[in-house]
C-alpha cells in the first residue's frame, strides 16, 4: 500500500509542480517515464504496470503478462510525459478474452468516466491499485469470469461504431438508352425504333455529395447521395440540345454486429430513388422523364479498422478502412414523360443498382478540431427496365411521328465515383456523454 500511495503522491499535480533545479534527467535511467533521482520506488512500479493494447468505447484491453485478476480489481492509467507520468483515469476489471491473434490473453477494463482525464491509447500505462486474489494464469480455477451477459450486450452494442460523414466529389458517367417505343412516320412502315434514342452521353461529370449517419446507440443509419448537372445531347437531326440530370438516393439501413472475427459487416437497407431527367427537346427523339422506385438491397464491407479509427502513436495516418459491395432492386419503377409522352408505366418496370468500391480513413493530428478525413472510391451501375401502357402523347405542331401505345425501353448508366470528406464519432454519443473523448 505505501508503494502505491507513493505512486499517487508523485502522479499528483503537487508532486510534479516543482521540480529541483540540481535534478537532472538521466539518460541512462532504465524506463524513459522515471528520473532515478525522483523515486526508485516508482521506478519499480512502472516496471510491474501493464500495457494499454486500444481501447473501444470506454471498454480497454490490456496485455496480460502471468497473472490473472479478480473481477472489480481498480486499475489507474497514466500516461508518459517527458521524464513524469500523469494520470489519466481509472476503471474496473470485467473479465478476460482471447486477443485477436488467438494466442495470448487480454483484460478487459471498463473505464470509470466520472474519471477520465484523456482516454488511454495504445501503449499507455495501467497499474493493478488492489488485486487480493491474482493468480497465475494457467489457473483455471482461479481465472477471472468472462462478461456478463450485461457486459456482453454493452460490448456488442460498441460494435455500432456510431458516425456522421459529409463528403464532396465527382461522378464520371455514360448513360444509354435502347428504346423499343413503336412510332408511325407519314411515309415510313410502322414499328421505327429510333423514339428516344438521342438519350446517349458517353461521357459528363458532374458534382457528387454524399452524407452518411449511423447511431452509436441503435443498429440504425441514414445515407443521402446526390448528384446533378447538364450535358449536350443531339436530336434526331443533328441538332445540339442541353440537357440535365438529377439523381437523389435516400437509403434507411440497419447494421448486424460484424462477423467473421469481427471483420465483415452486413447492412441492409431500404433506397428511395428519384431520378430526373429533363431536356430542351420538342420531339419524340428525346424525352423529359422522372423515374422514382423504392428498392430492397444490401451492403456487405469487409472492415480493416473501425469506422471511427483513432490514429495511435505507431499507426501510419492513413488506413484502409473498407472494402464493400451493395446490391438494390427496385422491384417496382415509375416512369413518367413530361409533354410528349409514352403513357403510363406498366407492371414489370423495375431497376437495379450496385457498387463496388473503398474507403480509407486519414488521420491529421496537426488540424484542429477537423481530424479524421475520408476518401472513397468506386464503380457502379443503375439500370432500368421501362415497360409502357395506355394512351401516348405525341409532339404535335405539325409532326408527322405518332407513339404507339405499349412500347419498352431500356437505360442504364455506368460512373465511377471519387469523393473526399470528413466523418466525426456520432455527434449526439459525443453531446451527451459524460466526458468528451479526445481524439
């Protein structure tokens, strides 16, 4: 106990507020934390600590040495300051685990927040302050119980990596078309399938921006993504016309714990579409259309780090964060023309989109507030296929081309995606905890 109480005397601010001028630092000391001239006791106690491996929402492992510890054993943190330690908060031993190389073992601590001066980091010190019944490890009997079904529930709930991304980039795209709308030319044989065949770009860009929730409290999120602009298309005749897109996708999701050694998570969700296409056209070449569905799909990404890494002192700044694919089905499209029509949509209109893409997270210590940065990557593709009933609605104004009734046609679009960003921890997890984690 008096080694202990020594320890606190000198982590305390007193203890370290005036230090004497004929003290020096000595090099050659055996631990970098302890002047050999401040305390020997100490000296031994920071030999004797254990080692923060990382910490995860409040919940710390730590690298067992040959002991085990009892549950409820207070553990104090500190962390090196040039030649002095601080502390920086306590907690309480919950149980043990396997690591996730499947070979040694670690203790799990959840931290006292009423405490919590700065949150331990990768190589931070912990130091057991009572442990009446510690044994050696290979003691089955004596091995401290692993979580509590309470424990466990608040462990899986961590898993939620609750997080808010905004993010900016470009869309680089090519959109066609293969109408099988019927049109009558004076003239011509019927069944022409040239109706709408000027919706054909081959390249455009256009601004993308995209916006990601996800809870740190349910398996729940929300993803806004949008992107808009105009292209040149041509008429029938040749002649240049401007047109315009815009693509809007609101998807509500909800995320399983990860699986496969906590690596691989899968999210459902629900997207609402809205597609609008507008043009300066007046015939049948080319049409304004709005198509909307509501589709059914899934995302599976294969985690590298979490989706709120902290960058810890031996990490490089950037990480690969995912890898991901997702797949929808709108297993219902309307489409519906604008002026000139082609009727209504008909049952059997439907549409797919996936993506295939990456994420990586960078991490600048020197920028304020703003810390952690994300860039992505991806390709993907949305395709429609548009089935027509009911009256059509020609051009008129002395056009010779009439629609007829029951035509088809089939778009899709294929883009690859780029945007940079920042992502934050879950802002209402941060405004309503006890402390503020310093990242």
């Amino acid at each position: 106990m008096s080694l202990i109480l020594a320890f606190l005397t000198l982590l305390s601010p007193l203890g370290f507020a005036q230090t004497p001028e004929d003290t020096k630092i000595d090099t050659k000391a055996e631990h970098p934390l302890v002047n050999k001239k401040l305390s020997t006791k100490l000296k031994d106690l920071v030999k004797g600590a254990l080692i923060v491996s990382r910490e995860e929402e409040s919940v710390v492992f730590l690298k067992l040495r040959d002991h085990s510890y009892t549950s409820h054993t207070q553990i104090l943190f500190a962390r090196s300051v040039g030649t002095r330690v601080e502390m920086i908060g306590t907690g309480s031993v919950v149980g043990e685990q396997i690591s996730k190389n499947g070979k040694d073992k670690e203790l799990i601590v959840q931290l006292d927040r009423d405490s919590v001066v700065k949150y331990p980091q990768q190589g931070d010190f912990a130091v057991p302050l009572s442990d009446p019944t510690a044994t050696s490890i290979g003691d089955k009997k004596e091995q401290v119980d692993y979580l509590k079904p309470e424990d466990e529930k608040k462990k899986k709930s961590k898993q939620y990596e609750g997080y808010f991304e905004i993010g900016w980039g470009k869309v680089s795209a090519k959109l066609q078309t293969n109408s099988m709308v019927n049109t009558v030319t004076a003239g011509a044989p019927s069944n022409v399938e040239y109706a709408d065949q000027d919706k054909q770009v081959q390249s455009y860009r256009f601004p993308v921006e995209h916006l990601v929730y996800y809870s740190a409290y349910f398996p729940v999120g929300i993803e806004y993504d949008t992107y808009n602009g105009d292209f040149p298309t041509r008429q029938y005749v040749g002649t240049v016309v401007t047109s315009s897109e815009t693509v809007t996708k609101i998807s509500l999701a909800y995320q399983f714990n990860k699986i496969l050694k906590d690596r691989l998570r899968l999210i459902p969700r629900i997207t609402l579409l809205n597609d609008q296409f507008t043009t300066s056209n007046v015939d049948e070449y080319l049409f304004s259309t709005v198509t909307t569905g509501m589709g059914f799909g899934l995302k599976a990404a294969y985690e590298f780090v979490g989706n709120t890494w902290v960058k810890s002192k031996n990490d490089f700044f950037m990480q690969l964060q995912n890898i991901y694919g997702e797949f929808t089905y709108y297993p219902s499209i309307n489409a519906s023309d604008s002026n000139i029509s082609r009727g209504t949509s008909s049952s059997g209109s439907h549409g797919t989109d996936y993506r295939l893409g990456a994420t990586a997270l960078i991490w600048l210590d020197f920028v304020p507030f703003i810390k952690r940065f994300v860039v992505q990557a991806s390709y993907g593709a949305r395709a429609y296929g548009l089935k027509f009933s009911g009256a059509t609605t020609s051009a008129g104004n002395g056009s010779t081309t009439t629609i007829l009734p029951n035509g088809a046609s089939d778009e899709s679009e294929k883009d690859y995606r780029f945007f940079i960003g920042v992502r934050f921890a879950d802002p209402i997890q941060l405004m309503f905890a006890d402390k503020k984690k310093k990242e």
